[in-house]
C-alpha cells in the first residue's frame, strides 16, 4: 500500500513538472525600454537539428513545440541546429509605435527576425547571412538591429531564428527609438575612446621602431594592431567600416584576429623575454603555441569550423597563460625589465578566462560585461606593453651611462698604467744600457726585469683591449709595478742616478711588508697571461706562510717560474705552489718540460751557462738559475732540484716559516 502512495506521488510530480515545462512563457507588456533582466520569463525557445521549419510552421503547427528559456540570456552552446526565439509582447503604451529589437551580437551566419501579428501576416523586418553585406541590415549599427512597428495596444509574436559557427549566445533587449539612439551615442563613444588609445600606441610604435630601428616595437605594434582588429569585429565596427561587402570573411574573422593575437602576442613575448638567448624551454613552448593556433586555422578550410573556434578560445587561454609564466619566469632574475610585461599579461588572463568559463563551462556571463572587461584589459594590456618597452629602453640607456663612465674610469686607468710602463721601459732601458758597461748585479737586475716585464704588457695590453679590470687584476698589476719600480730604483740608485727623487714613492711601496701567499699569486698573475698564449696550464696551490725579503722572494720566484714557462712545451703543465714541513715553508716550481740531472743542475746554476739540450727550446742568457742559486746562498736559504722526476723539473726553495 506504501509503494503505491509513493508510486502514485512520483508519477504527480512528474506530471506537474511536464506540464510546467510545456507550459507557454506568459506575454509581456511594452512600457517603454525593456532590458534582456526584464525580458527573462518571456522567451520560449525551439531547436530545429534538421533546418526545415519556417517561420509559418512556429507560428502555427509548430507552435507548441517552444520550451521557456530557462537562463537570463539564452545560451544552447556550440550546437549544430538552427534555433528559433519566440517573444510575445503588447505595446502598453499609449504613443510609442516605433520600436526596436535589440541584440547584443554583431553578426551570425544565419539571422532573421519576423513579426507576426493577429491577422495572420508575418513580416521579415532583419534577414542576414553570408550572401549579404553590411549594406542590406535596416538600421545600420554594428550589432544587429530589428525595427519592428508595434500600434500601441497592438499585440505581436516575435521570432528570430539563427544559427552562429561560433556560440549561439544572444542577448535580446526591446528599446524604443529614442533609447537605442542614446545607447548606439554612448557605444560610438565608448569604441571612439578604446580605438583612439589602442591605435595611438600602435603609431607611437612604429614611430619609434623608424627612429630606433629596433625589432620590438614591429612585435609590439603587429600585437597591439591585432588586439584592435579583434575588438573592432567583435563590437561589429569592422564589418561595417573595413570589410563591408565581405560576410564570408566576417564569418571566420574572430578566427583570423583571435589567432592574430595569439600569434603576435607570443612573438612579442619571444622578443622582448629574449627567451631563445635566457629561457630556451619557454621559446620552444612559444614556438609551439604558434604552431597550434596556425594548425587550427588551416584546419578551418578542411573541416567543420564550429568546434575549431571553441578550441580557439582554450587556446587562446593557454597561449596568454604561458605569456604570464614566462614573464614570471623572467622576473626571478630581471624583475625591474619586465615588471610591466607581467602587469600586462595578468589582466589579460582574467578576460580571457571570463571568455572561457562563458564558452567551455556555460557560466551565465553577460555580453556587455563579458566585451566590456574585454576591451579595458586589452587597451590596459597595449599600454602596459608599451611602457614595458619605454621602461627596458630607459633602463638600457641608464646601464649604458654607467658603462660610459665605467670605461672612461677604465680609459684613465689604462692611460695611467701605460705612462707608468712607458717610464719603466725607459728604465729598464738605462739599466740595459749600465748593464753593458758594469757589473754582474746590473745584469742581474735586467736579467730579472725581462720576463715581468713582459708579462706585465700583456695585461695592459689585455685591459686597452677592454679585458674587464677585476679587483685581482687591479692589485696584480699594481704589485707588479711595485717590484719592478723597485728594482730597477735601487740598481739606479746604486750608480748614483739622476732618476732617484722621481722614484721615491716606488721605493716606499716596495719596501711593504707582504706575505709568502701574496707574493706568490702575484707571481702567479704576472705570468698567467704569458702561459696562456704558450698553451700551458699554469696554476697556484699555497699552504702556510713565511718571513722573507718580498723583493728577494719576487726575484728568485720569478726567475725559476720564467724558466718552467719558457722550457715547457705546449699543452704542458707548471705548478707555483708553498707548503709547511715543520719549521720550513718550501717554495716549489713544477713543470713538465725536458727536466734536469742533479748534474745538470749544478751546471745551470753557473753564470752565463745554457745547456746544451736546451739551445733550441727558448731564447736566454744562462742567467735564471744562476742568480736564484745567488740570492738564496747571500740569504742562507736553500735552493735545490727535487731528484728522480718521472718527468719534468721541480726546483724547491725554503725559508723559516712563521
């Protein structure tokens, strides 16, 4: 018995909610401007999958077929059946003939709109399609218009009927005459202003890519023109104005300027992002975007175009949503060059996500709101892009300032090293000449001279070059002027030279009390330039430190390094390197030249010797050992061949250690 009651219950229900939904949408009384809220509950609807009722069958066998429309604005997706609108209205006023039928969109591929009235007559007031050009619409207004005459209390059916390639949307409104001239005043205002921007920017662009002569702007103002294009189409501007006589063309124009945005937008962001030279992975995912939006458009020819152009506007997400990450991408390292580009970008992910949840989820967007917040974001978005490009200009032209006044620092830098080389040159060119004439310790000191010198030409040399001038570099050079400067003083000094006052700073900074380690890795800079243009691999290891004579460590260290340098093949190794055992630190040179006897060695170190094995490897005198093995007896250090080399020579030295 319970089964029953329940059985009997469901089947009321069922029954109610048949009947409500075959239920007529009641008539509506005209008083006047009637928006697309008011008209909610009014409008019925039937879809037609096989395109063969016509406009006497909805009005009379076909008349109970219609269903209400249950959305604010009737939405039925991307179907592939003609749908046909039904609006039963009364004009309730007392003088108001003239009237309009208004609808929210600018163009579909089939479009009528016909009046019936009580005596039986039906009238087509709106026939569009893509046989017909701008020129045959009644009221020439970028969306679509119906006039429609209404005697006050006279009673009429509305029908439209029409099919879109794209979503078949259609928000409707019945103004009067007086309200749509206000409404078509305030929209030719509304366009005037986002076009006047857009197309501002676009001749400021091109402007500046004539003077500048600089790629980005082209990118910029081939975005920001399809950007106009779009909205121009989508607010039927240009099938009014640009392409008039063209309706097939308008038919797939959102698929033309929509996959110009994507395509321009992601070129813009390949060139300003520089992300084939800082971030290759989003360059391919770029290239791969442009990829998919030109495939979708060749695939429009070939196959149905409906579904492409949904697929367009997920694209089109994607597309913008990869322009934003890879902007994001870029800020992690360059935030100050790309922080309007990212501002950008994230207002354009907002509408084209609006776009998306209305064409892919079916949520209920207006078409005001949803072409609205369109049109702000992307003139927002031309804007922003084109400060972005003002702001990186600006920056590039702030860092180019700094690296003029950084290279006119480095200009007098190497002005100043260069008279400083050219007064050591003269002098080492007067100890040469002393040296003809006197002692063993002004050929020593010439000896000593040569291969710093040497080495010391090769960096400034580097640095005219514009070889950056580090910190390291700096005190490098400095040092070595220092030792040399100093050399060649107290030799000069010794023979009474007129020179003396002019180098008393030098004497004063030779005489700096250094360690072991920052002698040594000054050795080792001098003559790290010399090394790499013979191809060898010369290196620096220091462990511990000790007291000594700089200037005395200098010369012995410098002549046993030049002699490594100089008897080394290329491609060889030399090792510099200082290391404690127990109270001694021992200074050692390592190469993987022709290498020494103990025999040898003792006969190397003997004045003006040259052995014979080594006549041909390098240019000298027999004077770099020798005057090492002297330095260190007057100084009571030893100086010794390490013996039983598999290859090559190594030749120690040691002094106390702290």
């Amino acid at each position: 018995m319970f089964f029953r009651a329940l059985l009997a219950v469901t089947y009321l229900f069922l029954a109610l909610q048949t009947t409500r939904a075959f239920a007529e949408s009641p008539i509506i009384d005209l008083h006047g401007p009637t928006s697309p809220e008011q008209l909610f509950g009014h409008i019925d609807y039937v879809l037609d999958p096989d395109w063969v009722r016509t406009a006497h069958d909805m009005v009379g066998s076909r008349s109970g077929d219609f269903r209400p429309v249950d959305k604010l604005t009737p939405d039925f997706g991307y179907t592939p059946s003609q749908v046909w609108l039904r609006l039963r209205a009364r004009n309730a006023t007392e003088h108001t003939k003239e009237w309009r039928l208004y609808f929210r969109e600018n163009f579909k591929q089939i479009f009528d709109v016909y009046v019936a009235r009580a005596d039986g007559t039906i009238e087509n007031t709106l026939s569009q399609d893509l046989e017909r050009g701008f020129s045959s619409r009644p009221i020439p207004f970028p969306e679509l218009v119906a006039p429609v005459d209404i005697e006050p209390g006279e009673r009429v059916t509305l029908l439209v009927r029409f099919w879109s390639e794209g979503s078949s949307n259609l928000s409707i409104a019945v103004e009067t005459d007086a309200s749509f001239a206000a409404i078509a005043a305030g929209r030719t205002a509304k366009n005037f202003v986002y076009y006047g921007m857009t197309m501002l920017l676009i001749i400021v662009a091109l402007a500046a890519m004539v003077v500048m002569r600089r790629g980005i702007f082209l990118a910029y103002a081939a975005y920001a023109a399809s950007t106009l294009l779009y909205l121009m189409h989508s607010d039927g501007v240009a099938f009014q104005y640009l392409w008039p006589d063209w309706p097939k063309f308008n038919s797939v124009a959102s698929v033309v300027t929509g996959s110009a945005i994507i395509v321009f937008g992601a070129n813009y962001a390949r060139v300003f992002l520089q992300t084939r030279k800082f971030h290759p992975v989003f360059d391919k995912l770029l290239l791969a975007v442009i990829a998919v939006t030109l495939a979708i458009d060749v695939a429009c020819f070939f196959t149905d175009i409906q579904p492409l152009k949904k697929l367009l506007v997920l694209v089109a997400l994607i597309a913008i949503g990869l322009f934003l990450t890879s902007g994001l991408a870029a800020a992690r390292t360059r935030f100050k060059e790309v922080r309007f580009y990212v501002l950008a970008w994230s207002g354009a992910v907002v509408s084209s996500l609006i776009m998306t949840l209305r064409h892919w989820l079916g949520v209920e967007i207006s078409q005001d709101f949803q072409y609205d917040s369109m049109r702000v974001v992307m003139v927002f978005d031309a804007t922003m892009m084109g400060l972005a490009i003002a702001d990186r200009y600006n920056q590039l032209r702030q860092s180019r300032q700094s690296a003029l006044q950084a290279s006119l620092r480095q200009a007098e830098r190497n002005l100043d090293l260069n008279s400083r080389l050219h007064e050591l040159e003269e002098q080492y060119g007067v100890a040469l000449q002393l040296a003809q004439s006197r002692d063993e310790a002004f050929r020593n000191t010439v000896h000593d001279l040569r291969q710093p010198l040497h080495a010391l030409r090769l960096n400034i040399r580097n640095l005219a070059g514009g070889a950056p001038e580090t910190q390291d570099v700096r005190a490098h050079i400095d040092q070595t002027f220092r030792y040399l400067e100093t050399l060649v003083s107290e030799q000069l000094d010794s023979a009474g030279d007129a020179r003396r006052d002019q180098h008393a700073s030098a004497e004063k900074s030779g005489g700096e009390d250094l360690g072991v380690p920052a002698i040594l890795k000054s050795i080792h800079e001098m003559f790290l330039p010399d090394a790499n243009a013979r191809g060898i691999d010369f290196r620096f290891a220091v462990n511990g430190d000790g007291v000594i004579d700089p200037l005395v460590l200098m010369r012995v260290a410098t002549n046993l390094v030049s002699n490594a340098i100089k008897y080394t093949p290329p491609g060889g190794k030399v090792l510099l390197s200082a290391r404690r055992r127990g109270d001694r630190l021992s200074i050692a040179v390592h190469d993987t030249g022709p290498g020494l006897s103990e025999a040898e060695f003792a006969e190397a170190t003997q004045r003006n010797v040259r052995l014979a094995k080594n006549r041909h490897e390098a240019d000298g005198h027999g004077y770099g050992l020798a005057i090492a093995s002297e330095l260190a007896r007057q100084h009571g250090f030893t100086l010794a061949l390490v013996a039983k080399r598999r290859n090559g020579a190594t030749i120690v030295f040691d002094i106390p250690a702290r």
